[in-house]
C-alpha cells in the first residue's frame, strides 16, 4: 500500500494532506510541534497563523478575491474552515486564530486514511512525499535541501524591493534608459529628483514608520541588503551614492545631469511589473505608498507587492522545482508553501493543493497538466517554477501575474474581468481534470 509523506501541518501541509486522504490516499503528517517548537509558534495545532488573522479580500477585482474563489472552486479545506469561523472584518476574510486552526486539527486528525506522527524531520523524505515545511524549517531539514540542490540556491531571509503596476507610472516623468551599456533597452526606467524633490523624500523616508522585527529575525542576517530607511539615516547624501545614485544617466530631452534617481527594473517580459531596485525596506505597508508616492513620476504608483525584510527560508524554485513542483533533484518529493517561494496564507494553501494533486496522478499514472496562466493556481505555479528574474523572490498574488487584457480600458472593470476569466478558465480545467474529483467533502 502506497503511503504519501508530508512533512509540515501548516497552512499548504494541512491542505494537501486533507486533499490526499480525501483521494483515497494513506498519508503520513509530519509535525515536529510540540516536540520541537519555532520560533514564531505559540501551540501544536495544524495551520496555525502568527502574523495575521486576516485571509484577504473576497471581493470581485481583488486579487486575494479570486484566488479565494479559485480555493472554493477546488474544494479547500482550508478555505472551507475559514468560512465556518470567519469574524466580521468587511470584505476581508478574516478567522478566529484559535477555532480556525483547532477545527483543522480536529477535521485532519478524524481522517481515517491519515497518520500522524508528531517528530521532526531532519532528511528529505523517501518520495511519494510533500515537503511544506515553511519559512522557519528548522536546519537540519534546510541543510539536506542546500545538500540536495545546491546552497546557493536556498535563502536565509527574504529581502525584496516593491513591485509597481507598469500601467501606475507617470510616462511624462518617467524614462526608459540604461547606465551601462550591454544591458537591453528598456530593462530600467528612471524616476529622476531635482534637489528639492530629493529633500522632501529624504525626510519623509528617515521619519517613516517601519516594522519591529519579530524576536526569531536576527537583524545581522540583513546586512548585506539593508533597508533603505537604515542606508537613508547614515547620510543625507549617502542615498545618492548608493541606490539613488545619478551616474550614467541624463535627461534625454535636454542632456542635463539629474541629482538623484530611483530605478526601475523590468519584472517580467511583458512590462506589467517593475521593481524598485535597491529599496528592501521595513517601512509599514502603509508608509511604503506614502513615502515613496513622494518620488517623481511614481504619484499614483499602484503597490503589487511591498517591500520586506524578514526571516524567510526559500529555495530557488525556477532553478530546483520541475513544472509540477517536484524537486528536480529527487523525482516524487514534491515541495509546498511558503518554502517555494510564495507569500501569504492563500498562496501556501493553493501550492500545498496542487501538490497534493500532482502527487495523487502521478501514484494513479496519470498525468495532470498545469491549471491555465489565466488562473492564480497557475500563474502562482509558473511564477515559482519558471520565473525569469534573478535574483528569484517571493511572490504573492497579484494581477500583474495574469496575463494582460489591454484592450480592456478602466482599471475596475479590467480587475473584474480579471476575476471573471480566472474563474471560468479554472472550473474548466478542473471539469476536465479526473484527478480532482475527491470523495464527499463531509
């Protein structure tokens, strides 16, 4: 009798093993609480949330507003529970931490084709297997990952710039231009700041509120990507001679030399998504779009993915991961959750079910082809098996991941389509999909 490991009952473990059992699968779960806490846990229970109690926005033309559309179209557990103890918070879907995760505990454990045995894991299992261990996997199971595939592509921390909406930039501030020669034309955009533009932002940036490390973040993992703010603070100019610096770059109207400028990288091939290059920051989310809607040409700037430093065990998963999400290293062990490369409750959900899917065709011989790009389930999954950009870093959901419909003009009805097609597309493929039709869901 086959038998499905999974290591780690978090958010994506918890998932995928429901949906394992739930096809008729014998499943091993894995998890080292209460033996061996993290740092960021307070009990033993199963999905349990540390830094939010909120699951995002259900409404049409929000981004969490599909994917949590796309998870009730699929028949998540997790989704499911969240519902059943959901507390008013508008359109957010936000839960009682404590019923929330004692309810998913209670449902996983009442399984019967589900074992579990409560002890850490310290190898990559012997496949069939998930691993969905988290940001915080503990290190004797990240250095047989670093082992397996090679150090240099698993990350100790997570330090990204903000992404902004291509469609969001003021295009008669804004300008296309590189420093160095040999980079392809277009790669950066260029928001430049005369002196007094730059002082306003300065002092701005140096008072903005920002976001206390949690007690498990060690602040000397970060010196090598320090946040903006801190560089900020050691020097009115010091700015300027680091990731603000003007060198290489003129006005391509009048010729004439800039004081500072704020780059900007192309995220993907399509020119949606631009990064700003240099500017990991621990500013709230909300002093992010204050301070830097303060930058020139970047006044309606829309905010896809904020920038952060915190502690964050990733891998490289366009350099690791198979299109299935299995680790090109070890054919059967499957990989899930934030550890692949994706941020937020509901992605970890969604990438431990497709796991779990994937896994369940490949024990029947059978063949799952990818969910559509159209679709959160499969932009996510392309995103963390295929991205171009390097360096590779988490991502969660956002439009910008979907493939463009510029033909639809108004940003609400673009978002709405969006939502629309999304839907359609993924209720399509799982109609076509024999190996997501689970047994009864109660």
């Amino acid at each position: 009798m086959t038998r499905v490991a999974v290591v780690g009952a978090g958010l994506a473990g918890a998932e995928a093993a429901w949906q394992l059992a739930r096809r008729g699968l014998d499943v091993d779960l894995f998890e080292s609480r209460p033996a061996v806490m993290t740092p960021a846990h307070q009990t033993a229970d199963f999905a349990e949330l540390v830094c939010s109690n909120s699951l995002g926005s259900t409404a049409v033309g929000a981004a969490k507003g599909l994917l949590i559309a796309e998870l009730d179209a699929a028949g998540s557990l997790i989704v499911r529970v969240a519902r059943e103890h959901a507390v008013a918070a508008g359109q957010a879907l936000a839960v009682d931490r404590v019923t929330f995760a004692r309810r998913v505990t209670e449902l996983l454990t009442a399984e019967p084709r589900l074992r579990l045995i409560r002890r850490a894991v310290t190898e990559l299992p012997d496949p069939p297997a998930i691993v969905a261990t988290g940001p915080l996997t503990l290190p004797p199971l990240a250095a047989a990952l670093a082992a397996s595939g090679g150090a240099e592509h698993l990350h100790f921390y997570d330090a990204t710039s903000p992404i902004v909406a291509g469609e969001s930039l003021n295009p008669e501030i804004v300008f296309a231009a590189n420093r160095r020669d040999g980079e392809a034309a277009g790669d950066y955009l260029n928001c430049p700041l005369n002196e007094e533009e730059y002082q306003r932002f300065y002092e701005a940036l140096i008072d903005a509120a920002v976001v206390t490390p949690h007690g498990f973040e060690d602040e000397r993992v970060f010196e090598a990507c320090m946040p903006i703010e801190q560089i900020a603070r050691r020097g009115r100019d010091t700015l300027r001679y680091g990731p603000m610096r003007p060198v290489g770059l003129r006005d391509p109207r009048t010729g004439a030399r800039f004081y500072a400028v704020v780059q900007l990288r192309r995220e993907n091939a399509a020119g949606d998504l631009w990064n700003l290059v240099g500017f990991q920051t621990r500013m709230t989310f909300g002093e992010q779009r204050r301070v830097l809607r303060l930058i020139p040409g970047l006044e309606n700037a829309e905010f896809l993915r904020y920038g952060v430093i915190h502690r964050n065990t990733y891998i490289d998963g366009p350099r690791l991961l198979r299109p299935d999400l299995s680790w090109r290293a070890r054919p059967g062990v499957r990989l899930a959750g934030q550890l692949i490369g994706v941020e937020g409750y509901l992605e970890s959900t969604a990438m431990g079910l497709l796991a779990a899917w994937f896994t369940a065709a490949e024990v029947a011989g059978q063949k799952l082809d990818p969910p559509p790009e159209t679709t959160f389930f499969g932009s996510l999954l392309r995103y963390v098996t295929g991205a171009e950009t390097t360096p590779f870093a988490p991502m969660n959901a956002n439009f910008g991941l979907l493939p463009p419909q510029p033909e639809i003009r108004g940003k609400r009805i673009r978002k709405q389509r969006y939502h629309e097609r999304g839907l359609a597309d993924l209720r399509a493929w799982l109609q076509a999909s024999a190996v997501s039709q689970e047994k009864s869901f109660d």
